[in-house]
C-alpha cells in the first residue's frame, strides 16, 4: 500500500471489492442480502441462557459529539411533566395526568448504523448510482433506511481484539486492525466468521474513554480497521459489521492526505451496512466468562423514511 496515494488504492479497492449489480440494479439492501432466513433460525437457535445486553450507549447531553459537521449530542425537552399534572394544568377529567417529551438530535450522534446514501465514491451511490439523484434535500430518495428495518437480525459475532491483542482489554490510538488481528480474535475466541454474520469488533477506546473523558472520541485518533481489510470484509460476505470507535477505519487513515477511505470504498462500493459507537463492553465481559462470542442479535435501523443513518439500540441474546 502507498500512503502518498489513497486515490490509487481506494479505486483498485472499489473495482476488486464491487458489488455493483450483484443482486440487480434495483438493489437497496447490500450486503443485508447475505442475511437470509437460513441465517436467522441459525442465529436463534444460540439463544441458550436468556440472558440479553444492550449494546447502545445512551443518548443524552452527555454523549461525545463537539460539533464537527454540525452534529450535537441530543436535545431533551419535556412537553408535559407531572407538575403539570399535579397542578392541573393538563385538562384531563378524573383526576388522569401524563408526561410527554420531545428529542432533537442529529441521526448519527451516538450508537447508529452507516445507511448505504451516508458515502458516494467520486459522485457514485451504492449500486452505482448518480449521488445527486439518490440523496437530495428530501433525503434518500432511493436507498433509504427505512428499507433495512425489518432485516438486521440474525448471527452476531464478537470479535474482541482489544482483548486479544491490547494492554488491559484496550488497543492504542491509531492501532490498525488488519485481516491477521481479526482472524487471530477469532481463533482465540474459537468461532468462525463467514457469510451473513453480523461482526461486532471491539477496540476499547470507548471504555477508554469514559475512563478518561471524550476529549477526541468524536473524529479524533482511535485504533479501527486498517484500509487493508477491505478485502476481508468482501471476502467473508458478512451482512454487517459495528466497532465501539466513532469512526470505524483506524484514525489517523493509513495515507498520508485521506479521510475515511475504507467507508468510500465499503459503503458506495460493497454496500456494507457499518455501525459506530456501539457499546461492546458489559457483552465482552460476559463472552470472556462463559467462553461463548456468538449469539442472536436485533438490530433494526428506525424506519426513518430518507434518512441516510439512524440510531439503534441493538440487543444480543445469549
């Protein structure tokens, strides 16, 4: 790999790595195309003890967003309280009162999924697709979100290389994650990754984090997926893939002068679904007792019409 030159690598990647066409011009799902019916009665029959984690870290004030590209932590605001209700200010007969609230919050500010209009590749959508034609101020006029509702279910895989690999569960800033880290996770996880599997890669820079404080959680250094996995991810036909970093691909990128070259040749190119910010921790500690790193996992994208990400509270049922 030259790192004076991400244009050459990322457009060799993209015409390796295609899915373009694979599953008909009309396509909307990507890779979710891997997840059949099959793959959910597999991921199913894990469900062996009951016990369930959420992977979501929680959406408040308090969350990692600083502003960059207008993103905000969310907004909270109560509609109506139980003040107003115990003064009677609501208008409700027999003595009835409720609560009601409102949130404000860009789709991508905490734990979400990458929907397939987030990245183009010079000009292109997934697909192949002219961008100005699929995503317009209406939003995602072709490849919305609200298509992948009812399909990410199925096999969830942990794949901790922080643990593996890291200092305390932790991998450094800037730490490249290649196809051999992953492959090592998991042969010593004893469990094999492969087509329709929902991978989870945990680095432990979010526990880093909340030990120490955001500072540059949010578009700052962090250990993530090193530009030469693209092949792995393409090549193993997972469905879908999260890390519990903000960015996913390994900050600083691997180039000299890029940003976020592993997203434009995923996202546009092979139409992977990728996931940020999720919370592997309390799930990765509970795979470390009882040996076990796979498991059922529901992880819907809200069927927000257009949207181009969204946020998501994905449950792991062991």
């Amino acid at each position: 790999m030259d790192r004076t030159d991400p244009e050459g690598a990322i457009a060799e990647a993209a015409k390796k790595y295609s899915n373009w066409g694979r599953w008909g011009e009309d396509d909307v799902l990507g890779t979710l195309n891997f997840l059949d019916e099959a793959k959910r009665r597999e991921g199913a029959a894990l469900v062996r003890r009951g016990v369930s984690f959420s992977l979501s870290q929680r959406f408040d004030m308090n969350g990692p967003q600083k502003g960059w590209r207008r993103r905000t932590n969310p907004v909270h605001t109560m509609l109506d309280t139980g003040t107003d209700a115990a003064l009677g200010n609501q208008g409700f007969p027999h003595g009835i009162g409720g609560a009601d609230d409102v949130i404000a919050m860009p789709l991508q500010c905490s734990t979400q999924w990458d929907g397939l209009g987030h990245i183009f590749d010079h000009g292109k959508a997934w697909n192949g697709r002219a961008a100005e034609k699929v995503v317009t101020s209406d939003g995602d006029l072709v490849t919305g979100i609200e298509h992948m509702a009812p399909h990410v279910a199925g096999r969830g895989v942990l794949l901790d290389v922080g643990q593996v690999l890291g200092t305390d569960g932790e991998l450094p800033d800037a730490f490249a994650i290649t196809e051999d880290h992953l492959t090592a996770a998991a042969k010593a996880h004893r469990v094999s990754v492969g087509r329709g599997d929902i991978v989870l890669v945990r680095t432990g820079h979010l526990a880093r984090s909340r030990r120490e404080g955001w500072g540059d959680y949010a578009g700052g250094p962090a250990p993530g997926l090193s530009f030469t996995t693209a092949g792995w991810l393409h090549g193993t036909e997972i469905a879908a893939i999260a890390t519990d970093t903000w960015g996913f691909e390994v900050r600083p990128n691997e180039f000299d002068h890029a940003f976020q070259p592993l997203h434009q040749v995923a996202i546009p190119n092979m139409g992977l679904l990728i996931g940020e910010m999720w919370d592997l921790d309390t799930l990765a500690a509970d795979c470390a007792a009882d040996g076990v790193y796979e498991f059922w996992l529901t992880a819907a994208p809200l069927p927000i019409t257009g949207a181009v990400g969204s946020p998501v509270n994905p449950v792991a049922v062991k």
